[in-house]
C-alpha cells in the first residue's frame, strides 16, 4: 500500500515538475487536472483500508470536480480570452526547475521536522504537500499571464488537499464538500475575472495591472 | 579475475552496434518502411574501415589521436560494467566515479580533436557537446548514488547485482525515477531525440554529428565504434536494474539481459519515431528534470 | 434561531439575483438586513441553543460580532439603497480618466450584498475551524462582485488583487487548519474535533510543534484576509475603487471577520500554552502593520486610499491589543466596534464627497463645510474619531491598550505604539481639515442639496461611536469583558 502511495506522491510532484517547466498553457492546465484526478486515486489509497460510502463518494466528486470540471472551465477562459497559447514566464523555465528543486529541498527539510504524530502513511506526505505548495506559489509569482497564476493558486489547492488526504480520515463529509465548493467557485469567478480581464485591456498580462498605486 | 568476467566486455564488442540497428528498425517500421538490415551498422563500420582517411592541413596530431583516446576510454570504462550475472572484468570500491571519469574522458578527446580542426562547426557542435555533458553528469552521478544507498555497495559490480525483486518490492517508486533519469542521460549522451538528431543534415542543429565532421574512413569507423560501445554500456546500466529477475543460471540471466538490451533499443527507437527534437534551449530543462528525478530518487531511498 | 441568522440573507440574496424588478430588490435588502439585526439583537436577549453538535453557536465573541455586522450591514443597506437611486443611469463617465462605463446589474450587487451578509454572520457562529474557514473564503468570493460594480478597469484590477492575493492567504489557513486537526490527532484514536470548545478543552494535550505551525498559517492566511502588512496589498486597491458603500462594509465589517479567524486560532494556542508565543507573533504583526500604514498615509493624496491604509493600521491596533492580552484585549474588542463604525461612516461620507467634488484628490477637495456642510462635518467628526481624539469610542479604546502595554512593562511596545498614532494624527488630520476647510475652489459657492439619507446614516453611526465614548452601556460592557476574557490570557 505504501509504494502505491508514495508513487502517487512522486507522480504528484513529478507533475509539480512538469507545470514548472513546460511553455504551454495547454500542458499546464493539464498537469494540473491530472493532479487532481491523482488526488482523488489518493484519497482512495489512503482509506482503502475501510472504505466507506462516502469517502468514496467525495473523492469521485473531488476527482471529477479537480479533474475535469475545472480543466475544463481553464481551457474555456484560455479560448474565450483569446490568448496566446505560451505561457510566458518572468523568469526562464530553467530557473523555474531549479528553484522548484530548491523548495523540494526545503520541503524535505521542512518534512524531516514536522513528522505526522499517528499512524504516518508515508513520510513523503508532508513534503510532497509543501512542495506542491510552494510550486504553485511559485507559479503565481513568476507568471505573467492571468490565467497562469488561476492554475499557480489551483496547484496551491491541491497541495493543501493532498495534505487534507493525510488526515483525511477524520474530516467530516460537510466540511470536505465546503472546501471542494469554495475552490470551484474560486476557479470560477476567477475564470470570469481572466475573461473580463482579457476584454478590458485586450491581453490577460497581469503585470500590466498597475494602474493602482500610491502617488504620494 | 576469473574468466567469465571478461564476458560482458567481449559480448560488448561483439554485439554493440546491433542496438544502433534495432533502434533503425523500430523507426523504419513504426513509419511504414521495411527499413535497413540489422547489420546495416557493421557494414558500414566495415565499409569506413576500408577506406583511407583525409586530414585537414590545419589538423594536428591532437586531432588524429582523438579517436584512437575516445575508445580506449569508452573500452576502459566498459572494463567497469558487469553483464547479467557477470561480473566486470575488475571491480572495487568506488570505481562508479572512474566510470563517470572514463566517459568524460573520452569525450574530451573527441572535443579537443573537433577543436583542433580550427572549422567553426565543430568548435559550436563541441561547446554544445559540454555543455549537455555537464548537466548530465549530475543526474546520471545522482541515480547512482540512488543505487549505491539502496543497495549499500560502492562498486558497480556488487551495487547492479544487488538490485533484485526484493529491492523492488519496497523501493519500485525510486527504482522507476532512478531508469526514467537514466534514460535520459542515455538518450543525451548517444545523441538521440529528444536532444539531437543523430539524422538531421543541417549543420546548424547537429550536436554530435557536427563535432565529427572531419573524421574520415578507419578515424570516423573508430568513432562511430565507440559511441555504439557508449551505447552498450549505458544501456546495459539501465537494464541491470530495470530487469532485475535472476534465474540462478548465468547464461539464463544473460540471455534476459540481452532481451532488456533489445527492448532499450525499440523504446529508443519508439521514442525517436513519436518525438520531435526539442529546441536547444529547453534542453538543460529535460536535463534538470532528470536530476530532478534521480535526486528525488535518492531522497526516496535515503528516507 | 443561529441557523435563521445565517439563512435568511442566503434566501434573500438567491431571490434578489433572481427577480427582474428593482424595487422590490431594495425593498428585500432593506427588510433583511432589519430582519436580521433584529434576529441578532434578539440573541442577547435569550441565548439560543448551540446547533449540529456544536458547529454553530454563539459565545460572546461571536455574539458580539454578528451583531455589529448586521446592524452596520443594516445602515449600509439604507446607504446603499439610496446609492442606488442615485446611479440609475446607464453610462457613467469615470471620473480620473473621462472614458465612459457602465456598472454591473443590480441585482449582482444586491444578492452579493446579502450573500455577503450571511458568510459573514456564518463565520461568526461558526465554531468548526474547518466550516469557519468554508465561510471565510465563501466572503472573498461574494465580496469580490461587489467591488466589480463599476465596470472599467481600475475596479477589475483591483478585483483581481483581491481575489489573488485573498484566495492564496486563505489557503494557506486552510493549510493551518489541517496542521491543527494534525496537532490534535493522538494515537489509536480516529476521530478529531475541530469544533472549539472540544479543542479547547483538549489544548493541554495538543502537539507543540504542529499547533505554533498551524497558528503561523492561519495568521498569516487569515492575515492577508484582515489587510496585516506585509499582506494587506490588495486592501487599498480594492477600498478606493469600490463603491463607497462597499467599501465601508469590506473595512467595518469583512476585516473584523478575518480577525475573528485569528482569535479562534489565538484561543486555542491560550488555551494550549503557547499564549506568548502567538501573542509576540500577533504583537509583531501588529506594529508591522500600523508603521506600514503609517508611513503610506503620510503625504497619501487620495483620500478613499488614506482611509484604506488607515484601516491596516486599525487592524495592527487590534493585533497588538490581541497580542498584549490581559486588559489590552479589552481594549482591542472595544476598538474593533469604535474603528467598524468609524470607518463605515467615513467612507460613507467619503462617497458623499466623491458625488459632489468628482475627484479622489484630497488636494482638489476644500471647503466641504460651505459646499456640503453636514457631510463636511460629519467628515471632521469622523476622522476626530478614527486618529483617536476624545471623547469618541477608538480614543478610549487606544487608550486601553496603551495603559496595559504600560501596566506590563512593555515600554519599548508601548513607545513605538504612540510614536506611529502620533505619526497618523498628523498624517491624516492635515489634508482632512484641508478638505472641511478652505475656499471652495472650483464651481460655485452654493451648498450643494444631497438626500437626507446620504448624512442621516452616517450621522448615525457618529452618534454610536460617541456613546460608547462617553458611556459603555452596562450590557455592552459585560458582554465586551466577556467576549475580551476568551483571549486575555488571565
């Protein structure tokens, strides 16, 4: 059960890696809809050992809804905004890898200290969570593009999800359904907000948002 | 020294250009042509060998020792690398770094002889031939280290024998990160697609082509002889722990071994088929996302 | 009865997004939010039951804060309908650039008005971190339309930030909140409550380690939320573009939300020793917060932006409150009702000059006392209030916490808490005084008539501060001891 686990872990970070360093938004917004369909596997896997109607119930809706609903919602964004279909970066992708290997090690690091009290599934939970993290942190910061930085904050989401898989056990059903709905709708006025954005200013660069400042 | 060990290297001299066929074959047939013989890359060795060589006037004995260093290097190295059950012809601690030493190695002597033809091509194709070389140390030295920590021994021998269904069992994660870098180590030190076009008639896009562009007749046969041996080794690496099944017969294990070989060339081959080759630039990306992988490896194992 | 509270705007605002007529939109609004303050000013009369297994229930914090949200809400719907009278129009013409605009249909504005409401009353009785947490972001999200009314693009810039910049923060709460459901996992045991009382009751036995983790998070999540630097970029966009209305609901009421996460958060480190470890975080954050403030509001020259930085300083007067505990948590629950209706009324006022001079310049702006006079002195009155002159209620309050940062020797503390208000008083009087004062400078002279609705409420809200001021009615008082004991820290 362990190795099924920590593969879906390194898959997850492996497509961390992936989002960091591929140019197109097409590939991007797949990397990070696969990573949902894994974090739903992942929530199987982890309450596989008594498998309850309902947990397997939120994660198909929570597989479906990261999966494909909002993949799909992005790619809608992307057509309807127009845009073109590079992904535009502050910094290069090669840096990009690199400081994504540099906060793998720090996730590591961070993993070596804060260690899961009970019954750890798999040591490499608590890095992969961080990691994901901080990858889409980093994607939202070194992005140009709105609708990049949608998928560098989904990526952030799942990060906290797979963290949530950790403890999954003992969430109950109301609050899971709570936080999967605040995401998507999340993803969704902000896919509205890139569409206005891309009418507005006929670009979706966020860095051309800066028309609010203090002028003092 | 006992004498099977000198098997792997013999098998390596015998058979190492066949899997430069192979990988021609799986292209020929995955786009619709009969393709060329298997042998086809003997005879062309054979054809080369026949044939006298032409210097450049500005050329030096730097660049006519070149291939003559390259391969004894790569055979050196080949001397560190068991096969199957076979062990390597010698082997102790730590002789994984010679092995990363001998490859580079040969490579600066083919560079210094690609230098050494003062022509601008091959001075580009040498700067790019580094710089891909460089990167590439990292992730294949990782994936060893990946190796070593699982298996707890510093030489190749012991180190690839030890990788056995059991390693599998609880560690088939880092051992499929540890192949999918290797791989692409493989693939960037033999100069395949992704990262350059063994086939591309332009100059301007070669990388290790354009860096043996003056080598002629028995020089080039030379050359084109020890990166097939390249090839081999690296190869035979990866299947060493891909097919980690041992039957207790050598000659079984061997055989094994020999299929994994074959199989590395068709998914070469299927690799070049479906690939396009990627833009200069985005290589040392595919370069750092294999560190990635063995590093992530090696913390897997480590942990 | 808590369920109502949380309820009845959710229904409401599901029909004003889907009824056509106006009228009978605003009239849905201005009975709800009545309902509603009603409804939570009935809870202190008979302390409702808690519901669901604890996940909903009213302490005196959470009392204490649907309460002053709904009444603010309540004069913010009288404000906002006239407001809405007043842009009826189709095509406005904006008034820094000219280009023309037209705002976003009413009944968007109405139902996130109202859906608004009910995430917050939601995260002030929620007592599950984790639904508490649902409801925060759940305010983001129905907020977010509501600084989106003008449709050009400064306000959809500024709506980005805030959702970007909200969305992310609040993740990583969510992070903090998993970090404690972690820290309260013991062996052998599968099931852990978020709910508070039960983690509070648990706190001894909670890990160390994940619980500090789990309080940096939700700090910092909720933090970016509630406009602490370095985190409160977003709030000055979103407060100077949004309608004024808006505006005055996201500082007076949306703010104080995200500071009740905290609290929660807050508690539980009390309640599990580690009160002076989050206390000095909230502390730092504080002072952080109020010199960032207060180095922006210095020469700032766009007055809806002053009073936006202002309120990141009001919300590091809070933290450092929290942070001092003991009788500055009084003082800190005191300053969260004096600064909720102080700025309320500000920005009102604010968008009654902003109608009548067409500018955001402070420097374009004088002789409001001739030219709109009872807004001109309601503006005086306010900013008196928020710098923290007596008699109002934020002088009091200021005063509170400055006397127990006294009390407990931090005088460091203490020194730079009143170098900054100092470094304020003088950085917003002077342009505010500029505007109530001075020659008119362009147009005429005339006073200009605006309804009497525009003045009324916030004159209000004026008069709410001055009470408490003056006179802490005894209930209030109780109940503000009462709420201020749950975080003081003995």
């Amino acid at each position: 059960m362990n190795q099924v686990i920590d593969s879906i872990l390194i898959l997850l970070t492996l497509t961390g890696f992936v989002l960091l360093g591929s140019s197109r938004l097409a590939a991007c917004i797949k990397a990070v809809g696969i990573q949902g369909a894994l974090l739903g596997l992942l929530a199987l896997v982890v309450q596989s050992g008594d498998l309850s109607i309902t947990g397997v119930v939120l994660a198909l809706i929570g597989a479906t809804v990261k999966g494909i609903l909002l993949p799909v919602l992005l790619f809608r964004a992307m057509r309807e905004a127009d845009t073109t279909r590079e992904v535009e970066p502050l910094i290069s992708f090669n840096l990009s890898v690199l400081a994504g290997a540099l906060e793998l090690a720090m996730s590591l690091w961070i993993g070596r200290h804060l260690r899961l009290p009970a019954d750890p599934v798999s040591s490499f939970f608590v890095p992969a969570a961080i990691f994901t993290i901080l990858a889409g942190l980093l994607v939202i910061v070194s992005r140009r593009k709105a609708i990049t930085q949608v998928i560098g904050y989904l990526m952030l989401e799942n990060g906290v999800y797979v963290f949530g898989t950790a403890v999954a056990l003992r969430m109950p059903v109301l609050v899971e359904l709570g936080i999967l709905l605040d995401v998507f709708v999340g993803v969704f006025v902000m896919g509205i907000a890139v569409f206005h954005i891309s009418r507005q200013f006929d670009h979706i660069d966020s860095l051309r948002l800066a028309s609010l400042n203090d002028r003092v | 020294m006992k004498p099977q060990s000198a098997f792997p290297l013999l098998l390596a001299i015998a058979l190492a250009p066949m899997v430069q066929g192979i990988i021609n074959r799986t292209k020929a047939i995955v786009a619709g042509r009969a393709g060329q013989p298997l042998m086809q890359p003997y005879l062309d060795l054979a054809k080369l060998l026949r044939k006298g060589a032409v210097y450049s006037e500005t050329a030096s004995w730097v660049f006519r020792t070149a291939p003559a260093v390259g391969l004894s290097a790569i055979i050196c190295a080949g001397a560190l690398i068991p096969f199957a059950a076979f062990p390597s012809l010698t082997h102790f601690g730590g002789d994984l770094v010679l092995l990363g030493y001998l490859l580079a190695l040969g490579r600066f002597a083919i560079v210094l002889g690609a230098l050494d033809t003062g022509s601008s091509f091959e001075g580009m194709g040498a700067s790019r031939e580094i710089a891909f070389a460089a990167l590439a140390e990292a992730p294949l030295f990782l994936a060893l280290a990946a190796i070593v920590r699982e298996t707890g021994s510093l030489s190749l021998t012991p180190a690839l024998g030890a990788v056995s269904i059991n390693v599998w069992n609880h560690a088939a994660p880092s051992m499929c990160l540890t192949i999918g870098a290797l791989l692409i180590v493989f693939l960037t030190e033999n100069a395949r697609i992704p990262v350059d076009d063994p086939t591309t008639h332009l100059e301007l896009t070669m990388i290790h082509e354009v860096m043996v562009l003056d080598h002629s007749g028995p020089d080039f046969a030379i050359v084109q002889y020890s990166a097939a041996l390249k090839m081999w080794f690296l190869g035979a690496i990866i299947v060493a722990i891909a097919v980690p099944w041992h039957v207790g017969n050598a000659l079984a294990d061997a055989a094994c071994a020999l299929a994994g070989i074959a199989a590395l060339g068709i998914v070469t081959g299927l690799i070049e088929a479906s690939m396009a080759r990627l833009r200069l630039l985005r290589v040392p990306t595919l370069l750092l996302t294999a560190a990635m992988l063995s590093a992530l490896a090696f913390v897997m194992v480590a942990k | 009865m808590l369920l109502a509270l949380i309820l009845l705007p959710a229904a409401a605002g599901l029909v004003c997004l889907l009824i056509a007529s106006d009228p009978a939109r605003r009239a849905i609004l201005i009975v709800t939010a009545a309902l509603e303050a009603a409804l939570s000013i009935a809870t202190w009369v008979n302390a409702p039951p808690a519901q669901f297994g604890g996940w909903l229930a009213e302490d005196a914090l959470g009392r204490l804060f649907v309460t002053l949200t709904s009444v603010l809400f309540l004069a913010c719907s009288v404000y906002a309908v006239a407001y809405l009278r007043e842009e009826r129009e189709k095509v406005h013409s904006d008034i820094e650039e000219g280009f023309f605009f037209s705002n976003a249909r009413e009944a968007s504005f109405t139902g996130c008005l109202l859906l608004f409401l009910s995430a917050m009353s939601l995260v002030a009785l929620s007592q599950h971190l984790a639904l508490l947490w649902v409801a925060v972001e759940a305010t983001t999200l129905a907020s977010a339309p509501l600084i989106y009314f003008h449709r050009h693009h400064r306000s959809l810039e500024a709506t980005w930030k805030y959702l970007l910049i909200c969305s992310v923060g609040i993740a990583l709460a969510l992070l903090g909140v998993f970090f404690l459901a972690v820290a309260a996992i013991r062996p052998g045991d599968n099931a852990v409550s978020l709910i508070l009382a039960d983690l509070l009751k648990d706190a001894p036995r909670l890990n160390a380690i994940w619980l500090k983790a789990a309080f940096v998070l939700m700090l910092v999540g909720y933090g970016s939320k509630m406009g602490l630097a370095p985190f409160h970029t977003w709030l000055p966009d979103a407060h100077s573009e949004a309608p004024s209305v808006a505006s005055a609901l996201l500082s007076g009421a949306l703010l104080n939300c995200a500071f009740l996460g905290i609290l929660r958060a807050h508690e539980v480190c009390i309640a599990g020793g580690l009160g002076a470890f989050s206390g000095g975080l909230l502390l730092g954050f504080g002072l952080l917060s109020m010199g960032v403030a207060a180095a922006f509001i210095v020469g700032q020259s766009d007055y809806k932006r002053m009073l936006a930085y202002s309120s990141v300083e009001h919300m590091g007067i809070l933290a450092v409150g929290a942070g001092i505990g003991g009788a500055a948590a009084f003082g800190a629950i005191l300053h969260v009702v004096g600064h909720s209706f102080a700025k309320a009324m500000l920005f009102m006022v604010a968008g009654n000059l902003l109608a009548v001079y067409r500018t955001k310049t402070s420097n374009d702006v004088s002789g409001a006392l001739r030219i709109v006079p009872v807004s001109g002195l309601l503006w005086m009155l306010g900013i008196l209030a928020i710098i923290g002159a007596p008699p109002f209620g934020p002088f009091l309050s200021e005063f509170v916490i400055l006397k127990a940062a006294l009390d407990q020797g931090r005088n460091f503390v203490a020194m730079a808490y009143l170098a900054v208000l100092a470094i304020v008083v003088a950085g917003m009087s002077a342009p505010a005084m500029a505007m109530a004062y001075g020659r008119p400078r362009t147009g005429g002279t005339e006073p200009v008539r605006q309804s009497i609705v525009f003045s009324a409420v916030p004159a209000l809200c004026c008069a709410a501060i001055l009470v408490i001021g003056i006179y802490l009615p005894p209930v209030l008082n109780r109940s503000l001891h009462e709420a201020a004991h749950l975080f003081s820290r003995g």
